[in-house]
C-alpha cells in the first residue's frame, strides 16, 4: 500500500520526476517524460505495478522500516535519508542528475555507523504497471526490455532475480558506498554509457547551488519561497519551456472518491502564474523560456486557445481510465490524459495577458509575436466575452456566466490598453477602454448580490467561489471598496473550514454540484493563500501573518504541498507536489514581507 501522499519526496531532472517514499520506495517515475508511461506506478496500485524498495533489510512478513531522518541537501532536489537499527545507521541519497543523455536515477547507499544488512528490491513494471518487462543480462549488465522501452540497471551489489523482482542483498558499514543507477533508453538504441554516480551527485549538487543563487528574495520566508522556486523548476520540462501543473496523476482530492485528474500537462493559467512567481524573484530565463513556449503552442491559431497542452505544446491530450490500477487508496477510476483541454475557460485568457504584461513591464526582451498574440487575444474577447464557460476549475456541469471568468476577460483587455499606451503595440484604443468599461460594468451589475454584499460565483447564483479573492489582486477593484471586503468576509463565513482554510466552491457530497461531480473535496490551499493576500491587501496584516503560517505548517518535512488539504482526515490530498500551491506561497511571502507583517 502506498504511504500517504506528504510521505513522497520529489526528485526529479527537469524532464520527469519520481516520487520516493519514507520507506525508502520509489512508487512512481515516468519515462522519459512527465508524460510518458509510469514505470513504478505502485502510487495508483500495489507493489506489483511497479516500485524499487531500497532500504534495511526486513523480514517478509513485517512493515518496512520508515527513514529516522530526512532532508534535501542544502538547497538542491538531492534526497538524503537516514534509518537507525539496531545495527546501526544507514544513509540513502536520492537523486537525478540534470541530463545529458539517458535519464538517470541514482540511489547511493552510505553506511554510517555499525554494519547494516540493506536490501533493494526493483521490480519494473511498463505501461502504467501492465507489462511485465523482459529482464536478462546484456554484457554484465542488466536490462528490463518492454516494446519501444528498456531500463538498464547498473550496481557493484550482486544482484539475482526472483519472483519477477531483481533483488540485492548487501551489508553496509562505516564509509561504505554502494550505487544503483537505473537509466532509461529507446529499446532500439545502443546500451547508454555506464553510469558515474559519484561525478554525477557532484554536478546535481553544483546545478541547484547555481540556480538556487539567482533568487533575488532574501526576506524572512526564504527557506520556504526556495523550496517553492525550486520545486517550480522541477516541473518545468526543460526542453520547451513547458510547465507541469503536477507531476502525478489521480492522486485523489476525494480519497476513495471520482476527484482525480492527470495534471502532467501544461495548463496555460498555471504557468502564467508560476511565470508571474519566477520574473518577481528573479528568474528571467525560466520567464522567457515559458514565453516562447507558449508562442509556440499557440502559434497560427490564437483564436482556438485551449487552456492547457502537452509539454511540447500538444493539443490532443485524449482522458482514458486505467481499469488494471485500483487507484490511491481505492479513488478510482485511474485517468490519462485529460478532457478539460477542449473546455472553453475564458478567464485564460486573462492569465496569458497578464502574464505577457508582467515580462514586458519587468523588462524581458521584446517579442513582436507576443504582442502579435495579445492583440489577436483581445479581439477573439470582444466576441465571446458574454459567453458562458466552464470557468477556473474546470467543471464538468452545465456552462456559466462565471464571475472570475469575467473578471480574467476584463484584466485581458485593461493589460492590452496598457500595452497600446506605451507605444509598443498598435489597436483600437478608444473601442478597447469602452469594451473594457462594458466588461465592469456588466460584472457589478450581474455578478454583485446587494444584499448581502458580496460577489457571487456567476451570474443569478446564491454560491460564492474562492477565484473572488483575485478582484482586489487583479486590480479590477480597489482593495478598500466596500464590495471587495463583503466578499473577502463573506467567503471568510460561507467557505471556511473548521481550522480556518479556504473551500474553492461549496461541493455536493453524495450528490452532483455546481462541477458536475458527486463527493467532497478539502480545502483548496491555493485559495487559502488568496485570503491572506487579500487580508494584508485590506489592512488585517496580522490575521493574514497568522493564516500564511498556519499554511506554512501545512508542508510535508520537506516543504512540499499538495493541491488541498482535507481538514477531516488531517492530510494532503490530490496531485502532489502542485505547482498551484507553490506559487502563491512564493506570492503571500513577497506581499507580507513587502508589508513587514511577519513575525520575529
């Protein structure tokens, strides 16, 4: 059975990433790509959907020993564990090196005190954990070969097979270094070089040491804002530019629910936010890279945009159900790909727009396409504005007339106007501010409750809806307008959890809501971190310190966060580590310290 999602440590190359368990197991790894088949897939099954157990030896019949100890090294995605037993103690590292080549895993056995019997236990498993690979010896080297895939398993340990499983058995004492490196390579290929674990520990540790270097925030959150940035960049796919809204797939925001999607797509509003993070801290590259990413993805048909792509910019991103995976803890059924990509979400478009906006005000080098875009963004807005849609979170009921979809239109056309007056795009100007008054005042107008004051989730509805947070945010209102505090202290009433975090939506339990979906779900953590911007925005600097930590203490041992917490199980839930909570993190940090409201 997998631990529970904050049990996983993230390691990754900037290309795929892998999951590692306290136990010392690694429950899941894709190769080569974040969106490739799952070579470990025991995350959504059991043990024989693939994993690779490292750790002291055990009896069969008893629990793996869980690591004493745990950390990244310093500032980098390098893993190091630590177990005690009554042998002595045992230190794991964990690692991917940024490729060059094949990609690697590499796990480094240390012995530290005492004499340690140590056991790795690989079992590959293809196709999300479907087909058993054929394992044999090529030149002393073993190989796990599937269709179009092969993995070579490289160690000093002596190894031997059993039960479809490569086994083997060592003993570790002081100063002891024993490596395993799997590495990934096109079945038809020649065999990858061998591998050089040591060299290659050296390097991973020098590439995040240098990155890690050129973040600009040094406030009081900067451990927690570095841990943020660098799990952005691990989601980032290094090739394009693209980003991951997560590693994982249907990890669940329902346990034993429906709730569970495959977020190891590029989702245009997810990396237009975590663009907005990385410029504000520093990261200019990572900012153009997503920039030409994105020009590319959209290239020819502006007018068609969807709200998310594969990772090289791929439009059909078709959703099936793995029925061979019973799912993370029985939350079935298991999805692939995803059919919310041909969904009309028109507050993208307003994610884009900003997101261009904020690189050209801070100065990224021009792009006459990217402007090109914006303009042609604007105009397919004019149009389609007063359409309803499927709105931020994607449902799967009926098309609304979303309030936040709105607002997004009108930040589309306020960022272009502001584009136009600087000079460095032309468009009709004076026809764009009167849309853009239009977009308002249908906005106060339709999606404004007056008695009770406050915003609602779209047009003619009762509900409210954590994407409200973002008017202040987005400048569509002033923070101290009276209908943007009756908001705030309206979903503060109607969407809070017992312990004080934020609901997206009111959800329906065992019947269809507002999403189309039966179940509940926890508290979204990207909309908890919205309340306390908003709360320092209108002037409660303390209240919005107090929430900021509160979610601070919500992270795993190793900083990272899921894409919600579930306050009646204490636990995170859904896909894991989310680029949707990291990057508010990183935004709450900058707004408090700006705002000297923290602690010490």
């Amino acid at each position: 059975m997998a631990g529970r999602i904050e049990d996983y440590a993230l390691i990754g190359d900037m290309q795929t990433a892998a999951l590692v368990c306290r136990d010392g197991t690694v429950d899941w790894l894709c190769l080569p790509r974040f969106d490739s088949h799952a070579v470990f897939a025991g995350l959504l099954g059991t043990e024989e959907h693939g994993v690779w157990r490292l750790g002291p030896a055990h009896a069969a019949d008893a629990t793996p020993p869980v690591a004493a100890r745990r950390s990244y090294r310093g500032d980098s995605l390098i893993l190091e564990s630590e177990w005690d037993t009554p042998r002595g103690t045992v230190r794991v590292t964990d690692f991917m090196p940024p490729r060059d080549g094949a990609p690697q895993l590499i796990r480094i056995v240390e012995g530290v005190t005492g004499r340690v019997p140590m056991r790795s236990a690989l079992r590959m498993r293809f196709s999300y954990g479907r087909v058993v690979p054929w394992v044999h010896k090529n030149e002393g080297r073993t190989v796990a070969v599937a269709g179009p895939d092969s993995v070579w398993f490289d160690t000093e340990a002596e190894t031997y097979g059993k039960s479809l499983t490569t086994y083997a058995d060592f003993t570790v004492a002081p100063g002891d270094r024993i490596a395993f490196t799997i590495s990934w390579q096109p079945s038809h290929r020649e065999p990858p070089p061998l591998p050089e674990p040591e060299a290659s520990l050296e390097a991973t540790e020098e590439f995040w040491h240098e990155w890690v270097d050129h973040c600009t925030y040094h406030g009081p959150y900067r451990e927690a804002v570095i841990r943020s940035l660098i799990t952005l960049k691990a989601l980032t796919y290094a090739p394009t530019g693209g980003i991951v809204a997560a590693p994982t797939t249907s990890l669940p925001e329902d346990i034993g629910g429906v709730r569970n999607w495959d977020y190891r797509y590029t989702w245009l509003r997810d990396a237009a936010i975590t663009l907005s993070s990385l410029l504000r801290t520093g990261y200019r590259e990572e900012a153009r890279a997503w920039r030409e990413w994105l020009l590319r993805a959209v290239a020819g048909d502006p007018e068609n945009l969807q709200i998310m792509y594969g990772i090289a910019g791929e439009r059909e991103l078709g959703e099936a159900e793995l029925d061979w995976l019973p799912g993370y803890e029985k939350s079935a059924p298991v999805r692939v790909g995803n059919g919310a990509a041909h969904q009309l979400q028109l507050d993208v478009y307003g994610e884009v727009t900003e997101a261009l906006h904020l690189a050209h005000m801070t100065g990224l080098a021009r792009n006459d396409y990217a402007s090109l875009l914006q303009l042609k963004l604007i105009r397919y807005l004019e149009d389609h504005w007063q359409e309803p849609d499927e709105g931020i979170w994607e449902v799967r009921g009926p098309r609304r007339h979303f309030v936040h979809s709105k607002v997004m239109a009108w930040v589309a056309v306020d960022r272009t106007i502001k584009l136009i007056e600087s000079g460095d795009a032309d468009g009709p100007l004076e026809r764009w501010k009167e849309l853009r008054d239009d977009i308002h005042r249908d906005v106060c107008e339709k999606g404004y409750d007056k008695e009770r004051n406050t915003f609602t989730q779209s047009y003619g509805s009762q509900e409210l809806d954590a994407s409200l947070l973002l008017i202040p945010q987005m400048g569509f209102l002033p923070p101290d307008d009276k209908r943007v505090i009756g908001t705030i202290e309206a979903i503060q009433r109607e969407l809070s959890t017992p312990d004080g975090f934020i609901l997206r939506y009111p959800t329906s339990g065992g019947d269809e809501g507002v999403d189309g979906l039966p179940g509940d779900e926890g508290a979204f953590l990207a909309c908890s971190f919205w309340m306390a911007d908003d709360l320092a925005m209108i002037g409660r600097v303390d209240e919005a310190r107090k929430l900021f930590e509160k979610l601070l203490a919500l992270r795993n041992d190793l900083g990272l966060l899921a894409e919600e917490w579930d306050p009646r199980l204490q636990r995170q839930v859904g896909n894991f580590p989310q680029a949707f909570s990291h990057v508010p993190l990183i935004d709450t940090a900058l707004r408090l310290t700006a705002s000297g409201a923290y602690g010490g």
